[in-house]
C-alpha cells in the first residue's frame, strides 16, 4: 500500500500536530558559513529522516544559525539555498513541512516554501509591531497575504506568531494576547503560534489558554517544549513546535537526537 499523502492543511483545530525543527547550518554570506549548500541539504535532510522515523506529524526547517539575521529581509543567495533545503527536507521526511526565514523574512519563506512545494511558513511580525532584537518589525499580514495570492500560493498556510520570543512588546503593552489572536485571525492567519520570551523557554499555559479562547483558529506552542512537559501543553494546544529539547545535549546549535525524538515521541504516545 502506498502511503497517504501529507495532509493539505496540517494545522487545524483540534487536531494534535507534532513539529520537528531542523536549523539548517549557516547559510552563504553569513558570518559562520562554512559548508556547501548541496551539503547542508544533506544534512537538513538526515534530521528530518529522523523525524519521520520517530514518528513526527510534521518538520519545521529554520535558518537559525545565520546570526545575525537582516531585519525583514534575506537576500536571493538565502531564498535559492532555503529552496534547495526545503526540496531535500520534504523528500526524507515524507511528511507536511513548513518554512521560517530569519528575521521576519516573510515574503521569501513563502517564496521559497511555494518553489520547494512545501505547506506553511511560520511567520514573525503578521500583525502590529514590536522591538526584536533585529530592530523594528512591523505588521506584513496586508502585503504577505497579497503576495501569497500573486504567487498562486493559496495552499500554503500562513502561521503567526503573536507576541512572539526576542521582542519586547511594550509598544503593544495595552494590546493583551487575545487582542492580538482576534486582529491575526481577522488578517486571514492560518494558525497562531505563542512563545515564551526566548528560545528554548517556557510558554506560559496562560498565553495558551487566553489564546485559545479568543479564536478559532489552531493554536502552536513554539519554544519550551520538552519530553516532561508536552502533555500539559497537548491539554490546551493543538500543535507543538520542538527544537531544542531534541537535539544533543538539549541545544538548539547541535544536531538532532534520535534518541531524543524518539524519546520525545514516546512520551507524547503516553
């Protein structure tokens, strides 16, 4: 029997998605590039591998190491290595793949995501602004949600971060979470995502829930999930977005665990 093909809309209400993160190494031009694309495809490819055979829902690929990252923007060498990336992460992992660009690099994750046939990007700054550690980033959801119609990438889901990881937000400080999930929900998002305040920390169960309750749309955990804690966080997400609780050591910088996954898989199971 042939296996079922990835679900055209892999986040949806109600329905418990498991998201695998693979950092796909420097990229070229940036200050710690060190490796030939064709090679970090490769490597891109290996961890998703291992998701899928852990038994993962879905894989997220991320240019995370290509500190410091742009503001809002990433050159043509960026987008053609993340497609080529993108081809060889949703070849292995036969399963649903999204497609972040660092930072706020919207237009060309959805570029790039349409040309690698991949189905969401996930993407910072979708309504309002706020101070990230970039500069300032601005609300895309009018231009993104153009450009995905431009490009004939209505297939492709768009989802949101709110209030999201290395920003402050006291610009927005009378606008509460809830606020901010109804005005993406309103923009056309397909999905929400809620951080805690950095990578790797904590999501606050009460962002979750305020979240939650503000919309209908699914709603992502995106930083802080671990093996001890993902069944709390499965009681009131619908998605969960893991990165560095499976990688070596716990670190984001290092490569994936295949014991971890599989460690993490197993305590999603019970």
């Amino acid at each position: 029997m042939s296996p079922s093909p990835p679900d055209p809309e892999p986040f949806r209400r109600g329905r418990r998605l498991i998201v695998g993160m693979v950092h796909a190494g420097a990229l070229p031009g940036t200050p710690r590039s060190a490796k030939p694309v064709g090679r970090l495809a490769e490597d891109a490819a290996a961890e998703a591998e291992i998701y899928r055979r852990a038994g993962f829902d879905a894989v997220l690929v991320e240019n995370m190491h290509d500190l410091p990252y742009p503001k809002a923007g990433s050159g043509p060498e960026i987008v053609a290595a993340m497609t080529l990336i993108g081809q060889a992460v949703k070849s292995a992992a036969g399963l649903p793949c999204g497609m972040q660009i660092l930072a706020a690099a919207n237009r060309e994750a959805l570029a790039a995501a349409c040309a690698a046939g991949l189905d969401f990007i996930r993407v910072e700054g979708f309504v309002f602004a706020h101070v990230a550690d970039e500069g300032l980033v601005e609300g895309c959801a009018a231009e993104l949600m153009r450009y995905r119609r431009q490009i004939g990438a209505g297939r492709i889901q768009v989802i949101a971060d709110i209030k999201k990881k290395h920003s402050s937000h006291s610009i927005t400080a009378d606008t509460d979470i809830a606020e901010t999930a109804r005005a993406a929900e309103f923009f056309l998002a397909d999905g929400l995502v809620v951080t805690g305040p950095a990578t790797a920390s904590a999501t606050s169960l009460d962002d979750l829930r305020e979240t939650r309750a503000a919309t209908e749309l699914p709603v992502a955990v995106g930083s802080g999930v671990t093996a001890e804690n993902a069944a709390r966080y499965l009681e009131v997400a619908d998605a969960l977005i893991v990165g560095s609780d499976l990688k070596e050591g716990g670190d984001w910088r290092n490569p994936v665990s295949a014991e971890r996954a599989a460690r993490f898989m197993e305590s999603v199971a019970r």
